[in-house]
C-alpha cells in the first residue's frame, strides 16, 4: 500500500512524538504509542509474541508473531514480508485515530488505515495469536488472523468473507530462511461449491473437495480424529475452513512450506521439536488431474484406469506410462434418443462442479438426475451435503478431470452414457451372473462326485491306507485353504531356501521357543538376517493361530511393528519368516540384572512411546482395526538401535464397529490380561491398553507384573504402584538399577499414565491416542487414576511367563514366549 505525501508527513511527526516505554512485556498498545525494534508484546498467556526478529544469519528485519517460549523461532504470521528492513531502525507507529504505520525511519513500508476516527483505539496481541485493533465497541476493526501468511492456526478462517469481498488465502515462504511471497497459494475456492486447491502460481498443483458435510472429497486426513477438528462454515455472510484443538494447551499449526507441503505439527515438550501429524499429499494420486479427462487414478500400480466405457485416447502414450491424454468414450453421447447414467462408488469428485439449488433448496437424488438429462451438457452429477441442508445437488459440465478410487471415505458420482453402452455394461453383468451361476452348480456337482469317490475309498480301504489318504487329503485342504483363504500378498519361501538359510534348522540356529514352535536364526542366500518362526509338527494347536498371524500382519506397515517378509507353507511345514532384530527381546533386557543396566531411562521412554504408536497404528490408524490381545515385554522386540517392535499376532482379533466383543477361547498372558478379559471374555482395545499400562510399569520398574514380591505385602506390581502412589512416593517405584540422570516429571507422568491404562474399569482407561497426547506433551493436564484391577495375584506360584489359552480348562497350558528373533 502507498501513502499521499501529506500523510507520509503526518506519520513522520507522529512516530516522533509518541514513544512506547523501553521495557514492557503488556499484551497492549494504546494510541499515541511507538513498538521500536527491540520491544515486543506478549500475550497474556505468554503463548506468543509481536516484535521485530531476524531469521538466521540475515540481517533483515520483520515484523511479525511468533510462539515466545519455542526455541527455533517459530514465525506464524509476517507484516512486512516482502518489505524487509535492512537495519535496527524499524518501527510501528500507532496514531491517536487507530492507524497503524511501519517505517524503516525514513520511509513507510506497510500500514493499516481505518475508515474512520476511533475513540481510545488499542492493539492487543491475543493468546491464539491474533492480533486485532478495537475501539470502544470492542469490535474487531482489523486483525491479522484476516491476512494469513504460510500458517493456518486454530480458529484461522481460511476462505471467504461474503460481505465484505476478503478472500483469505495461505501463500507459502520463498524458503525456510526468507518469509517473501513464496510460489505456493493454499486457499478455498469457489464459494458455490467449495474445495481446497494448491496452486503454484496460477497453475493447479493438488486439490481436494468438494466438501460433502464431513470432510473434502478425497481427503481422509481432514475430517474429525483425536488431535484436531476440522470445521466448515457455509453461511450468507461467510465460507471457510478452519479448525480447533479440544485441549487448548497442545501448540498445533498447519502450514503451506516453500517444497508446497501441506503439513499439521503440534509441539512435542519431551523432545522439543515440531511433530509431523499429518500431511494431506498422500501419494501420486494427489497431484492434479495426473490421468487426464476421464481417466481414474488408483494409488497401486499402475496408478491410471480408463473408467468403465471409456478407452485411452492414445494408447502408445499410455503403454509408455504417459496418462496426461486421458481417455475418451468408446459410445458417443445421444442427449435427444435417451442417455442414462452409471453409478461409481468411492470417488474423489471431479473438478469444476456447479452447484445446482441454493442453501436453502435441495433436490432429490432422483430429481437431480431428472435435471441433469435435460442439459445436454451435463456429464455427471452427485449429491452431498455441503450447506448443511441434508444435500445439495452438484453437476459437473464439460470432461471430468482429477478423479481418483477412494476406498475410505469416497463419494457416489453419476457419469452419463449412452445407451448402448449402457446395455453393454447391462449384458455384461448378466453375462457375469450366468457365469458364476455356472461355475458355482459345477463346483457343486463335482464336489458331490468327489465326496462319493472319498467316501468309497474310506470304506474300502484298510485303516492304514485309509489313515494316510485322510492325512493327505487334510494337508492339501490345509495347503490351499492357507495360500488362498489369507490372501497373502507376500512372498512364499521354499522349503529348501529356509531350512539352508538356518543350517537344516540346527540347535545353534535356535533362538528360541514358543507355544507355536521353535524360532530360529538364519542368513537369506541375499545376505539377509533373519527370523524363523516354525510351527511345530507335534503340537495339535497353532495352526489358526498361524493362519491369522500371516493374514494380519502381511497387511500391516509401522516402524513399531515387527516386519514380515514372508512365509513357508509345504507339506505339513508351516513357517513365518520375520525381519531379524539382533537385539531379542524387551524382557531379555528389562527382567535381566545384568543388561537392565543398559536401558537408560531415555532409551525406556523412547520405547513407553514407541509401543505407544504401534498400538495407536493397529487400533485407529491401520487399514484393519486390530487388537492384539497378547501384549508383553517378551513380545516387543528390539532392533539395533533399540527401537521396539510389536510381534506375535497369532491371537490377534480384526475388530469391527463394535464396541467390545466377547469370546469363549480366552487366550493370552497371566499378568497382562484385563479383567474384564480373563474373567469374562470381553476383549476391546481397551483390553489391550490395559497391558500396555502394565508394560508401562514394568519397564519404570524393571520388576514383573506377575510373580512380583515385596517383603511388606502380598500385592502384585500394580497394587504395589498404587499403593505408592496414593502415599505420595510413585518415584520409590524407579528401577534402582538407572544410574543415568532422569527427568523425574516424566518418570511420575509415566506412572500416572501406566495407573490410568490399568484401572479396573475399562471405560475409564484412556484411548491409546489419548495415552500418546498425554506422555508426549507435558502441558497437558492428566487425571488422576482410579484404583487399578487385579491388584493382587489371582493364584500363586508358576511360570511367571506363561500364557493361558480359556482360564477354565487347565489342560491348555501353553508357553508363547519365543525370545529374540
């Protein structure tokens, strides 16, 4: 913005006689007042700070907000970004009619005018970062939360203010070191039917939306979850996006950085640095329109499909990976003889929709349809609800561009066609019904056939030959049923690669022993360290067990999860081969007198927080809800950096919409097991976090849960713990053996912590992304525990490492410690 000369004069005899005090740390400045380089504000939760700064070694000054008690610099918002003053002589001028000048001393570079006089104008510096100017109404006459740079913060309206014409948009920093304009924009637009686009300067980079009333078409990462929640707001007067933080102490943000990422971060206190949380550019899918008009994107291989009736417009191009032409119909459109529409499911809607009715009107599905076929250039259309009406509908006019299959979260989408494709796609169906209608009656009758050939052969043969048939016929059954009912979707090792890999599965290769079978270690003809988990031949259990461990974990991918790398299935042998980790085993460590001295106290929070986000992965984050149900040291291995990895999922449960679920089969670990688990069969993830909080203690304590002794009472660890803490002296329950030095909050944080995931409730203990937010920032206030379950031994005596598999039939006894892999 420019100046007349008579007001550039004005302002110069106005920043010389109004000085702010040299020393002030008040969150306002009255009219008549100077803020001079080296005076700041702070707002009154001391949360943030207005004042001039310098990034890194450049001598350029700024005038923004940054968070006060971050150490780097952490700059959420810059008046002058583009206008940097080359020396110490900045300064912000605020008249007695409630203007706003900055002026590097000789010139003014950016200010804030007013359209009229106020009365007792003063600028304030609020504790969610904005920086507003009232006057005596209290009214917001001009705040910066209306002029984001690179950073959106809770309460932050990204979007459109209707009345007044201000669209707010996030524009990224040319670098990490510069706050000038940089090439990214992040903004919402068009207010119709409003979506979220990434451009880099006018070309479109990433988009998503439009929004359908829970989150924007094709973004899972922007719809409601533990850490942060999304809002949009459709109004007369505005059309945003913002978001909010349930507990007001975590330090969060998103921004747009100078590569174009759009990232959410929240402060983490115990290692003092930014947490990525989020990052809404998932995969190549993301990019803009990257398979042209009409071509579907998929986040496999290859990443581009022509929808159904439709063919690449140039096939060389696509044989060469080359989808930017897009794909064309293969039956043209008649809009006067009768066109029709094809239903696809979980998609990324389009771009360039068109809002049908207003906010007030809605349409049915039917009648939007009915108004789609009388334009002819109509090619798709939808309904969702983005102004809160109970739906909207949305038309799409000319090619439909950036599409993608989005199996989580995806939106219905209406695509016209011609008839003729229509009855193709029709006779194709009908075609696949008389085929399958085929194939099921003959797998019918052929079964029958071979049942009464097995059966002649059962009742003619003799016993022996007969038992050897049967077991034949049972290894093949369980052979296929395992390759094929699992859906692997790993790699199958032969048996002759495994058994030299472990020196034909020789005693020195043993590594350990389990209820499953033995475990060896062995070298892959690669070169490759690893584990091999064998089921045992002689045992008549295990086999579901197995079948489940390779289904669950095959499917799943965190660094605190052990790593599958494939499986052995021939004749009666059944293996799992796993990713080494040459350091064993947490018990191998923790319960050991001699090595429990290697776990400082870091590298046991390290490993609190770690499992922590493991279990948050397989309960909330993974593409199957899992519980895990046999949560124990001896089951969290460690790499060679110590980092824990989560293994042995053969009694581990997919868990569906339901809250709990209950079993007859009770299987698990004495000592780690809840009690609504072990006494009643109700498992949930609250079932696991009830282990993980006697893990938690275990590893302040280095002592075990079960078989715990104290020479004053008959309690267990947990009861132990309690009753330290109700005493006031949770630290008495530190391993005496760290010798490091130690942060005594985060060792009682970790406790109270470990109290909360052992109460005997279970809708009192926390959710496992609760139990991470409250180890991972110590601002957060955590509630006191209630008095945990199973606080004494349920019976006395026996392997203090022994599972149980049904807590009512002693006879299955079972050992599923494996040791090291």
């Amino acid at each position: 913005m420019k100046f007349s000369f008579s007001l550039v004069i004005y302002y110069v005899f106005t920043s010389l006689a109004f000085q702010i005090p040299s020393a002030t740390a008040a969150d306002t400045l009255a009219a008549n007042n100077t803020l001079k380089d080296g005076q700041t504000l702070v707002s009154s939760g001391q949360r943030f700070e207005f004042g001039f700064f310098s990034l890194g070694s450049s001598s350029r000054r700024y005038l923004g907000i940054w968070y006060k008690n971050i150490n780097p610099l952490t700059v959420v918002w810059v008046a002058n970004r583009d206008d940097p003053i080359t020396s110490s002589s900045g300064s912000l001028v605020f008249n007695p009619q409630g203007a706003l000048s900055l002026s590097n001393g000789t010139v003014f570079i950016w200010f804030v005018n007013v359209t009229r006089a106020l009365s007792n104008p003063v600028l304030q510096l609020l504790d969610n970062g904005n920086l507003v100017l009232t006057g005596d109404g209290g009214d917001y006459l001009w705040q910066s939360f209306d002029y984001i740079t690179d950073t959106l913060l809770p309460g932050m309206k990204l979007g459109w203010n209707l009345k007044t014409g201000l669209k707010r948009d996030m524009t990224s920093w040319l670098s990490s070191d510069d706050p000038a304009t940089g090439e990214f924009t992040f903004s919402l637009d068009p207010p119709e039917a409003p979506e979220l686009v990434l451009r880099k300067g006018d070309q479109k980079e990433y988009r998503w939306g439009p929004w359908d009333g829970v989150r924007f078409s094709g973004s899972n990462e922007l719809r409601p979850n533990p850490v942060y929640t999304p809002e949009f707001n459709s109004s007369r007067e505005e059309i945003y996006y913002t978001f909010k933080v349930d507990d007001s102490s975590i330090l969060s943000r998103f921004i747009v950085t100078s590569q174009g990422l759009l990232q959410y971060l929240t402060w983490t206190n115990h290692s003092n640095e930014w947490a990525l949380m989020v990052t809404l550019q998932r995969d190549s899918c993301d990019r803009y329109e990257s398979c042209g008009p009409y071509g579907n994107c998929y986040a496999d291989d290859p990443n581009c499909r022509c929808l159904r009736g439709f063919t690449p417009k140039s096939p060389e191009s696509w044989r060469l990976i080359d989808w930017s032409d897009g794909c064309v119909r293969k039956r043209g459109l008649d809009c006067q003889n009768g066109d029709g529409f094809v239903k696809y499911d979980r998609m990324k809607l389009p771009d360039n929709s068109h809002l049908v009715t207003n906010r007030n009107f809605s349409l049915s599905l039917e009648e939007c349809e009915a108004e789609c076929l009388k334009n002819c250039s109509c090619m798709a259309y939808t309904k969702i609800d983005i102004h809160g009406n109970g739906g909207d509908c949305v038309m799409w006019f000319g090619d439909l561009v950036d599409m993608k299959y989005f199996p989580n979260g995806g939106s219905n989408l209406y695509i016209r066609m011609a008839q003729a494709e229509l009855e193709s796609i029709a006779d194709a169906k009908r075609k696949k019904r008389v085929k399958v209608a085929a194939l099921i009656t003959m797998s019918i009758v052929l079964g029958m056939l071979l049942g009464v050939l097995v059966w002649r052969i059962y009742l003619t043969r003799k016993a022996k030959i007969r038992r050897a048939a049967i077991s034949e016929n049972n290894s093949y059954r369980d052979t296929n049923d395992e390759t094929q009912e699992g859906d692997l979707e790993l790699p199958l090792f032969g048996l002759d690669v495994v058994s030299a890999a472990t020196n034909k599965f020789s005693f020195e290769k043993k590594i350990g022993e389990g209820g499953f079978g033995p475990v060896y270690k062995g070298v892959l003809p690669t070169g490759q360290e690893v584990a091999v988990k064998r089921l045992s031949q002689n045992s008549g259990q295990g086999l579901r067990e197995f079948k489940n461990e390779v289904i669950l974990i095959s499917k799943l991918q965190h660094r605190n999860l052990v790593k599958l790398l494939g499986c052995c299935i021939q004749g009666e042998e059944r293996m799992l081969i796993y990713e080494y980790q040459p350091n064993k085993s947490l018990d191998q460590f923790l319960f050991d007198k001699t090595r429990r001295k290697f776990l400082t106290w870091k590298k046991r929070f390290d490993i609190v927080i770690g499992i922590a986000r493991g279990l948050l992965y397989l309960h909330q984050d993974s593409r199957l809800r899992i519980i895990h149900r046999d949560l124990k040291a001896s089951n969290i291995l460690l790499d060679g950096e110590m980092n824990p990895k989560i293994s042995d999922f053969g009694i581990a449960r997919i868990f569906g919409e339901k809250t709990q679920e209950m079993t007859k089969r009770v299987i698990g670990t004495y000592g780690y097991m809840s009690p609504e688990y072990a006494m009643g069969g109700h498992f949930s993830v609250k079932s696991d976090v009830f282990s993980y909080g006697v893990l938690v203690l275990e590893i302040v304590s280095g002592k075990k849960n079960w078989g715990f002794y104290h020479p004053d009472h008959d309690l267990n660890l947990l009861g132990h713990t309690w009753k330290l803490w109700n005493e006031g002296n949770p630290l008495e329950l530190m391993d005496e053996l760290m010798e490091d030095t130690i942060s005594e909050n985060e060792v009682v944080r970790c406790i109270q912590v470990g109290l909360l995931c052992v109460q005997q409730r279970m809708e009192d203990r926390p959710t496992m992304s609760s139990v991470l937010l409250m180890l991972s920032n110590e601002s957060i206030m955590v509630p006191q525990p209630k008095e945990p379950g199973f606080c004494t031994e349920i019976s006395s005596g026996g392997d203090t490492s022994s599972s149980v598999n049904n807590l009512h039939t002693a006879n299955e006894l079972t050992v599923t410690d494996l040791g090291g892999r």
